[in-house]
C-alpha cells in the first residue's frame, strides 16, 4: 500500500478562508467529504478530532477532505448555518475542480449531516450521502427560547468573534429554521442515503433520525446503535458502518 499523504487545504468561500486538510492513500480511491458539527465545547489536546476518522478512511482505502467551516479551526469568520452551507458549497466546488478522483461521497455528523443533506437535495453532485447523528429539526434542538445561550457558548468557545454578529437573536434563528434537514431530504433520491444514530444520543433524539428516515426517498438505509451518544465520531461502530456501506457501492 502506498504511503498515506496529507495535504494543507485552503478554501476561499465569499468572504471567508476555510483551512483543512485532505489524506489520501494515493491516485484512483474514492474521495469522502467530511463535515463536522457545531463544537459544544473549546478544543480539548487530547482529542485527535477529525484527523483520526481521515486516516481511518485512508487506511481503508479512501482520501478524505476536512475543511473547518468559518468560525471553526484556523479557518476565518463567524459561525452560523447558512454561512456553514455556503463554505460546504465552496468545498465541494474546489473538490472537484481542483482535486480529481472516480467517486465523491459526503459524510456529515450532527449539523454538518444536516447541511449535508441540503447540499445533495439541491445539488446531487454526489455518489452517496451519510449522515450521523444528524437532527431533522435543529430548531427542536435549539429552541428560540434557549437562542441566546447557543449564541453565548459559541462566542465562549470563539467560533463566533465578531461583538456585533449576529445581527439580531431572530435573525440567527431564521439562519437555522432555513437549513433544516426535514425540508430537503426528501429531494437526496436518487442519491443514496445513510442514517446512522445512537440509540441513546443524549442532545438529538433518535425519533428526529426516523422522522428524516421516513421523509427520504429510495435509496435509503438507517442504522440506529444500541447505546450509542451524539459524538458518533468517537464511536468506532459508526466508522464501520460507514466503511461498510461505502465498499458496499
């Protein structure tokens, strides 16, 4: 096997620079597009983040792009959705005008699954499509009433610097509301797609992964994980899952 490569990645995306990197095992393997989620907390050194399920996914075969979305890393800007999806929509351009592989895969967890599937319904440019531990309604998740918490945390975390963003609390409520996986599932068919969601995720129910499992159309798959939380990344079951079904295309 050839020796696995890493990349530096800079992306611009209208008025931001995303960074990242991408790991690849060498020409001809598929490429799998990973989008994070929304940090809860400040980054901890001991956690190797997503740079563990990259070199996962090289090992096994395939290259991996990583991108932060603004606000998020080294990457520039200030964190909301619609922000979020615009940086996804940059990444995915650059993927594949600047890099070239046989098959591209998107592979998102909490948020960024959401923000994936909106970006195959709209766009279908893809070979398949995983979400993990992905919310249907986000809004449930961060109710308007709870709205200045979420914005508090983000800017305790720094994936929000800028004093005076957002603009208004309602304002950066109708960001989220507009990017909400139930409205655009159902448009990923043909694409197909993967659920995955653990059984017992303490912050997105597992009903919200049926209720976008059941607005889906065909080709479809939900894998629910007995026991498993929402940092499905720190599972190793979610890994394999993926794997699975991506040798399974």
């Amino acid at each position: 096997m050839a020796p696995i490569e890493k990349t530096d990645i800079s992306v611009a995306s209208v008025d931001v620079v995303l960074t990242g990197d991408l790991t690849s095992p060498g020409e001809g393997a598929p490429l799998v597009v990973l989008c994070h989620g929304i940090p809860l907390s400040k980054p901890d050194p001991d956690d190797p983040g997503y740079a563990l399920l990259c070199d996962r996914l090289a090992e096994s075969g395939y290259a991996a792009l990583f991108v932060n979305f603004r606000g998020c890393g080294e990457s520039t800007g200030d964190f909301h959705l619609g922000g979020w999806y615009r940086d996804l929509c940059s990444v995915m351009d650059f993927a594949r005008e600047q890099l070239s592989f046989p098959r591209v895969y998107l592979a998102g967890f909490s948020a960024g699954g959401s923000l994936a599937i909106k970006y195959v319904s709209e766009n279908g440019d893809v070979d398949g499509v995983a979400a993990f531990a992905s919310p249907s309604r986000l809004t449930e998740v961060f109710p308007r009433q709870n709205l200045l918490m979420l914005i508090e945390a983000a800017r305790d975390i720094g994936i929000i610097k800028d004093t005076f963003f957002p603009p208004t609390p309602d304002w950066f409520f109708e960001d989220i509301s507009s990017n909400e996986a139930i409205d655009y599932v159902a448009g990923v068919s043909p694409v197909p797609l993967l659920i995955v969601h653990g059984e017992s995720d303490e912050l997105v129910p597992i009903k919200q992964a049926r209720e976008l499992f059941d607005a889906a159309g065909d080709p479809k798959e939900l894998v629910t994980l007995p026991g498993g939380e929402h940092r499905l990344r720190h599972d190793p079951r979610a890994m394999e899952t993926l794997l699975e079904w991506l040798d399974s295309r």
